[in-house]
C-alpha cells in the first residue's frame, strides 16, 4: 500500500514528534494522519527512532478506535487509507491532554510518595495544557475558564468519555495479558460534537504484562531498557485481531 498523501500530492499542514498532518484534496472536513517512527522523550529532550512504529501505531491506532466505536464511542477515525496513515475528520483541538490512571509509575508515584505499580482504588484522572514550550503543565477545569481554552462543558464531557474509554480499553487488555497502567487521551469538536481524537499507542498508553510486570511501551525507548520494537509488535499483534 503507498502512501496516499504523497502519491496524491496533497499539502502537508503540520509535522509534530510523531504524527503529520496532510489536507485531503479539497475537504476541508478530513485530514489524514500520517505516523512516522521518530521518538521523542521528556519533551522533546531525547530523541531518536523506532523501526516500524508508524506502521504499527497505525494500526493499533485503527483496531483501538474500531473497538471503542463498537463499544459506542465515537472518534475522528474514518478509514485506514495505508499502512502509515488514516483518514480522520478535521476537528477543533481542546488545548488539552487527559490523562487517566489505574496504576501508580512516573510523576504519580513520585508525587505520592508510593512505590510504581499500586492499584489505584478508582482512577485518576489529569488535565494537562498542551504546550510544548512549557513542558504540559497540569492544569484543572478553573485554567480551561480562566484561560478561555474551551468550553467547561465539553471539557467535562471528554473527561466523561475518558473515564468511559477504560472500562473498554482495560477490559481488552486485561483479556490480553496486560494491566492498562494509564493513557493519554486528546478530544476534539466536530459539527459540535467532541469526538476522540489523535491516536492510542504504546506512545500514549503505559501497558504491564500482568504476569512478570516487564513493560510493552514508550517507557522501554525513555528508559533504555531494549526491547523496544518487540514490545510495540506485540501490542500491534494483540490488536490485529479486533
Ligand atoms: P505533537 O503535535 O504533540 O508533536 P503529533 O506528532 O502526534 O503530536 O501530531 C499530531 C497533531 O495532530 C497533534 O497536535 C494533535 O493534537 C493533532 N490532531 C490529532 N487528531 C486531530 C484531528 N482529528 N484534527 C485536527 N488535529 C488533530
Ligand atoms: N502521555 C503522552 N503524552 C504526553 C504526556 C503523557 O502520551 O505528552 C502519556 C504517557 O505515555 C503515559 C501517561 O500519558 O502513558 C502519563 O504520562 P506522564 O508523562 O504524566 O507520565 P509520568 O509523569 O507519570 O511519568
């Protein structure tokens, strides 16, 4: 499968650390999203590359929209044009990451003084402003007003379908071998609806093999530990089947 936006010409319109953005033809209302395999870590500050991580961010990127889309969620996703790219609707971006937590590691554990990997008795749940020049500093509902970044209501309603999202996605995993530690999410509006976007990879997920604890994700690539390509394979072949 070549790529589309390439063979087509269309104009790329934004490059970020792991994704770009083309135009689609003359529709305004889709973009596609293009996964490349450059890494980035601790904002920005290391940086290098996973072999084959566009084409499997893709994927487990479509198969996990798939699943939450039977599940009642909806989300920009429309139709995987190529093994590194997907065809989304254009939305209006919430200056914000949710985040959602079931398991204590990183910037939690350190904070609360506990050691990584507690059970957490109900999730946790952080709102961070997307900004690369400040490093997403966490912010609460009271910035979104303050700072005129949305509306409280469709903040509310993403951190609703956040918090709806892991019953799915810990469900899967669980089934799968793999404790959902936490994720980050990015919602958009569309035609007035906020709507899932962005992606759900081992880039924004921390995932555990339940039995032996070893990490499948990014924290193998922040933290030097090898193993990298492996452990996003595996979360791509666990996938392949939705
Ligand atoms: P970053 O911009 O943080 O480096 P990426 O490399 O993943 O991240 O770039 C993808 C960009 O596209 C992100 O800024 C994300 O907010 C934005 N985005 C994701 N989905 C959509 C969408 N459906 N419509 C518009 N923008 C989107
Ligand atoms: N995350 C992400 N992009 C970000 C920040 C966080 O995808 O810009 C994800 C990250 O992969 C992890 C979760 O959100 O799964 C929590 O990340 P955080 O950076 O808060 O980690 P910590 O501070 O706990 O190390």
């Amino acid at each position: 499968m070549k790529n589309i936006s390439e063979e087509k010409g269309f104009k790329k319109i934004y490059e970020g650390k792991a994704k770009m953005l083309y135009e689609y033809g003359g529709d305004e209302k889709k973009l596609i999203t293009y996964f490349k395999d450059d890494a980035t870590a601790f904002n920005g500050q290391k940086k290098g590359t996973i072999a084959n991580k566009g084409e499997y961010n893709n994927s487990i990127s479509v198969s996990l929209f798939k699943l939450l889309k039977n599940n009642g969620i909806e989300s920009h996703f429309i139709e995987k044009l190529s093994e590194r790219e997907m065809l989304v609707y254009n939305l209006k971006m919430l200056p914000v990451e949710f985040v959602v937590r079931n398991y204590t590691a990183g910037s939690l554990a350190k904070k609360m003084g506990v050691e990584e990997g507690v059970k957490l008795i109900s999730p946790v749940l952080e709102l961070y402003f997307k900004s690369d020049e400040l490093g997403d500093p966490m912010i609460n509902e009271t910035y979104v007003k303050a700072f005129d970044m949305g509306e409280i209501k469709d903040v509310e309603e993403a951190e609703n379908i956040a918090l709806k999202i892991n019953g799915v996605l810990k469900d899967f995993f669980d089934k799968n071998g793999l404790l959902l530690v936490d994720y980050k999410l990015e919602f958009g509006i569309f035609n007035g609806r906020i709507l899932l976007a962005d992606e759900i990879t081992p880039d924004t997920m921390r995932l555990w093999d339940k039995l032996t604890l070893e990490k499948v994700d990014k924290d193998r690539f922040r933290r030097d530990l090898g193993g990298v390509e492996e452990a996003y394979k595996r979360i791509y072949d666990i996938t392949s089947n939705i």
